[in-house]
C-alpha cells in the first residue's frame, strides 16, 4: 500500500500541471539572439575583398545551449581539423581566411596607396618619405641649365637679326626720301610745263638759307602744286618744316643741325641762279635723264652740289646719297662716287653743270 501511494506520488509530480478549461498554455519566452556582426572592410584597400563564407559561424551560432560553440571550428593557420568522435560532424576542409594586410614598422596596417599612382598618394608619399610615383599630372619647371641655353639662344638670334632689321629698316626709310624726291621732280617738270619750260630758282647759294620769301624760290613756288603750304607761308604760321615731322620736307633720317630754317633737301645749286637774269628751260640744260635736279642736303642750305664745303650733300643712308633728275626718275649713289665732301667728279650721267654757263662752279678755280 505504502508503495502504491509513492508511485502515485512520483507520477504527479512529473506530470505537467492541468490548464484550465478556456485558457492556452504559455509559450516559451524567446531567448534573445545575438546579432551578426558584419566584418568591416579597410577603406584604404585598392580593391574589394571576397566575402567572407560564414557557414561556419551561422552553424555555431545556433547550435544548442550547452554545447561547445567551437567544438567544430578550424582554428586559424591548421590546415584541416577532423570532429571528435563525438560531435557527430563529418569532415571538413579549413575555413577561407581572407588576405592579411602586412603591418607597417609603426604597426598599421599598410595601405595601398603606394600602388595607387593617384596625386593625393604621391604627395603623401613624398612626405612619408616614400617614393616619388610619376604621373601624367605631374608639374616639373625648367633646371638651370635649361634655361640658360633657352637665354643663350635667345641672344644669339637677337644678334643675327638685329643687323638685318636695322639695314631693312634703313632700306624702307631710303625708299620713302626717294619717293619724296621724286614729287619734287615731278613737281617741277609740272612748273616748267606751266611757265613756258622755265625752271624755279634754286635760292640761296653758297651762305646757309635766310632769304625765304621770294616766289620764285623751290620751296615757294613748288609746294602749291603738290598741294602743301609755301616755305615761307608755314614759317609765318609757326610751323616749319623739322624732324621728326613726317611730311614730304623731310626726309625720315635726317637731322636738325639747329640753324634758323630746315632744308632736308636742296635742289641743284648750279641750276637757276639767281646771277642769270632769266631761270634756266628745261629743254636747254641737256639731257634731263642727267641732269640732277634735287638731292640730300645738308640741313642748312636750299642749294648744294659736290664741294668741300657745308653745302655739300650728304650721303645719309647707309653711305647712300639719294639724288632727283629733270626726266622725274630717282637713283641712289654711294657718297664718294658722287663726290659729297670731295667735289664734282664729272660722271656724264650724273651733270651738276649747266652747257653754257656763264660763272664758274663753286668749290672750282
């Protein structure tokens, strides 16, 4: 009896306890799980690594509550682990571990950054001390050397081409007097045309210019037909002629001696005296394609011809002297062939001289 009621005893203990009618019965509380931790890449790396395979730490994350959680779990660096006899697990290769980055001296992790030839990493690199990665931005100047051969040749074509642009620009200039020489020719042959082939005086001789009203004078009688003012009109108004006035007076490298009137030109002195009592014609002084009409003077005087003296031309580009003949035509002559400062060498195609004349030639016994 005494064995019956034990019995009993022990089977409603371990029987559930009865729910009642209407009610269900509570279920488990939930056990709170612990959340994946998904693994953290570096920032700094060039390139994504593969994914980690995380079979094994699902599995041990659920396995049941009181079990060893790395019973099956490959420790890092074996190669293979074979499950105790126990767990039950077959066998299985070494987990995946994912490329170590190898550490600095300083203890980091190194970076990619010396693989990465970006512009940011070269000029990290250069203060880190590491070394200098070429780039297709890279900026470099010029060395010392470089720049003094860059300077050298500069100098040297300034110095081939200076001379040529100085004797060019010589050229241009000689070429504009004689086109300026070549209006007062034509000019003129326009004059004697209009006053029955006579030609305009020639002024003042030998003494440097100060009579300069008379009508009859060049620089009086033929501006008006090339349409400027008279000498002696643009003296009146406070404007005569000087360099570096640009105007058909002046020739463009010719020079202010300082005397009271300026004659870049001078026509030639043996033509038109004032010691004839009529000017010259035009058809009885010879053949006009040599006879000189106008030439470079000297500043100070309206009249000149070859002479050791101050009326002289002068022969002012580039050893040049520019003269203007009665036929309108211009030519240029070194100065000693045409005698500037010598004297009349009596070519027969350059004539100072006119057939006839009366007075002796000046500078001549």
């Amino acid at each position: 009896m005494l064995a019956v009621c034990q019995a009993g005893c022990q089977a409603g203990c371990q029987a559930p306890p009865a729910t009642p009618a209407g009610l269900q019965p509570a279920a488990p509380p939930n056990k709170p799980r612990r959340p994946i931790r998904t693994p953290i890449l570096p920032t700094n790396m060039g390139r994504i690594r593969p994914p980690v395979k995380t079979a094994g730490l699902d599995r041990i994350r659920s396995a049941p509550a009181g079990t060893s959680r790395w019973a099956d779990v490959p420790r890092q660096g074996c190669p293979g682990r074979r499950a105790s006899a126990g767990d039950g697990q077959p066998d299985r290769p070494a987990r995946q571990v994912a490329p170590q980055l190898p550490l600095s001296p300083d203890g980091d992790k190194l970076s990619l950054m010396k693989r990465c030839p970006s512009s940011e990493n070269r000029s990290a690199g250069k203060h880190r001390g590491g070394p200098s990665v070429p780039g297709p931005d890279r900026r470099t100047g010029f060395t010392l050397l470089e720049l003094l051969v860059v300077l050298s040749v500069i100098a040297l074509l300034v110095a081939v081409l200076l001379p040529a642009l100085r004797q060019a620009r010589q050229a241009q200039h000689r070429v504009c007097c004689m086109t300026h020489l070549h209006q007062w020719a034509t000019a003129a042959i326009m004059y004697a045309l209009d006053y029955d082939g006579y030609l305009p005086r020639r002024g003042q001789g030998v003494q440097p210019t100060t009579i300069i009203d008379r009508p009859s004078d060049w620089f009086n009688a033929l501006p008006p037909l090339l349409g400027h003012k008279r000498f002696v009109d643009r003296v009146e108004a406070g404007q005569p002629p000087r360099p570096p006035e640009r105007s058909l007076w002046i020739c463009p490298v010719a020079t202010d001696p300082g005397h009271t009137y300026f004659f870049a030109y001078a026509m030639n002195m043996m033509l038109s005296t004032w010691w004839a009592d009529k000017p010259d014609r035009i058809d009885n002084v010879g053949p006009v394609h040599t006879m000189v009409f106008m030439a470079d003077g000297p500043g100070t005087h309206c009249s000149t011809v070859p002479a050791r003296a101050p009326y002289s031309p002068v022969a002012r580009h580039l050893g040049q002297v520019n003269l203007a003949f009665l036929d309108g035509h211009v030519a240029s002559f070194s100065g000693p062939y045409v005698g500037c400062g010598l004297g009349d060498p009596h070519h027969p195609h350059i004539r100072w001289v006119v057939p006839g004349t009366g007075w002796p030639e000046p500078g001549q016994p």
